[in-house]
C-alpha cells in the first residue's frame, strides 16, 4: 500500500458544493495558497510510477523556490573537493544555473502530459458514471473497457489502444485526475472571466484544499471490490497513491454526471470484442 507523503492540511470542504465554492473563489486570485502542497501533489501525478523523476521535480523546483526567496539569481554554491582541488559551482552561474534547464526540461513534460491527464480523468468519472445512473444495469457493472470505448466513440481520436496505454500510466493517480479536472470543468462554466486559467494543473496549485476531499471519495469508490467474482477493484490497493487520512472528510462524498442518451444507447448495445483485455484486467 502506498500513501502520499503530504504536509497538514486542514479539511475546508466537507461536500462537492464546497470544494467548487472553494475553487471559483481562488480562480480569481494568483496567490497560492500550500504550495508545499501543490509541488507534491504535482509530482505524484505526473510520475506515479517513476520515483526517480518525483523525486528530481522536487528538489528543482525547491532549489528555485531558494533563489527565488534569496533573491540571489546566481546564488553560490559551496566549494566541492574533486581530485584534491576545490571548484566554486557559482562561478559557472551558480544554482541557478543548474536549476533552471532541469525545471523547463521537466515542465515540458508535464506540459506534454496534460493530455492525457484529462483522457484518464475522463474515464474513471466515465466509470463512476455508469455505476451511479439508476436509467441502466450493465452486464458484469461498470468497468474500465466500457469507459475506454465511451471515450473513443466520442473523442474519436485517440484511439483504444492510446486510451488503454494513458490509464496504465496514470492509473495510480486517476482519483486525483478525476476530482482536479471536475473542478477545472467548473470554472470553465461558473468563471468566463478566468476561463482560460482552468486546468487540472491550475487546480492542483489553487486549491489543492478542495482538490485533496474531493478525490478522497473517487479513491474510496475506486477500492471498493467489484460484486463479479475474481475481478479487482478500478483502483489497485497495492499501487493506488491514497490520499492521507488527515485531508479526507469525515463523511467522504462523490461527484457522478447522468449518462447522455447517446451514452445510454451505446452501452444498450454494446458487445465486448474478443480483442479486448480480459474481464479481470477491466
């Protein structure tokens, strides 16, 4: 079992309503409020499964944090004993030097992953969907294939096999996704004004205080042991980054959107190819 390692974080938001209120208000602002928070969270989900690379994230965005605060853009470094001779980093541009390429290098990458943040989040709220709409009972419930061929069916690109590889990726952090996105979503339609800042990423460094509660819910969805016998549950236990009990509220809650009738009518009608993952694996 693997749990985030996060700072206290007090629970402002005790239902969806609030973790909305909460974002819409921050939208407005450029303040952050933890960003000690929200730099973890960060790494978590853009490498959930790559130590190495959270761990790099970390500590360039920590050691510009140092600059920054200094306000020593060339901030020197200590004297480093190789072969018996001393070298001073700051005469090669100091910490900053070094910081800064690996931060753009790595904020590239996140930017590059955004994409497929938001397939992922799509299909584990497509997956709550479908096990909260009373209009339909699925053969064998909602699953993960089902979601994927959702997405596919609308998005239209990309394709199943591109769906499949970003939830292998991200599965780990999909609770996460999920809620940031939701959030993004409303401020899309809540905050014309600030319409353009919303993202998951956006959320995560605004209000990572309503992020945290609601994914706390999609996470207990996502572990409970599916009624089909031999089949796991959406979340790996094992694998799964759980959020810590000291940001989850008492009464934990979930987000679910009613399945459109175009949505309805394809899983009326849809027949599991024989090309698919097997039962156990969705």
């Amino acid at each position: 079992m693997r749990g985030m390692n996060l700072p206290q974080l007090p629970v402002q938001a005790h239902s969806l309503e609030q973790c909305v209120e909460l974002y819409l208000e921050r939208l407005s602002t450029d303040d952050f409020l933890r960003p000690d928070v929200s730099l973890l969270l960060t790494a978590y989900m853009a490498w959930p499964n790559e130590e190495a690379d959270r761990d790099s994230f970390v500590a360039t965005c920590q050691t510009r944090f140092i600059i920054a605060e200094t306000g020593d853009g060339d901030a020197s470094a200590p004297k480093v004993a190789d072969a018996g001779e001393s070298i001073l980093v700051d005469k090669f541009g100091g910490f900053k030097a070094v910081a800064k390429p690996a931060f753009d290098y790595l904020s590239d990458k996140i930017a590059r992953m955004q994409h497929r943040w938001l397939l992922v989040a799509d299909i584990f709220q497509k997956i709550v969907d479908m096990a909260h709409d009373d209009n339909i009972e699925l053969r064998r419930g909602s699953s993960i294939s089902k979601a994927i061929d959702l997405c596919e069916l609308e998005r239209r690109m990309p394709g199943h096999s591109q769906l499949r590889k970003a939830w292998s990726d991200f599965r780990n952090v999909a609770h996460l996704l999920a809620a940031s996105a939701y959030l993004a979503h409303e401020g899309i339609v809540h905050s014309a004004a600030t319409a353009h800042q919303a993202s998951i990423l956006n959320a995560i460094w605004v209000a990572p205080d309503a992020v945290l509660p609601l994914a706390a819910g999609l996470q207990d969805f996502g572990l409970q042991p599916k009624s089909i016998r031999g089949e796991a549950p959406i979340l790996r236990p094992e694998t799964v980054w759980r959020i810590p009990a000291h940001v989850v509220p008492e009464k934990p809650f979930i987000v679910f959107r009613r399945l459109t009738q175009a949505q309805l009518d394809f899983l009326s009608t849809r027949r599991v190819s024989k090309k698919y993952i097997p039962a156990s694996a969705a």
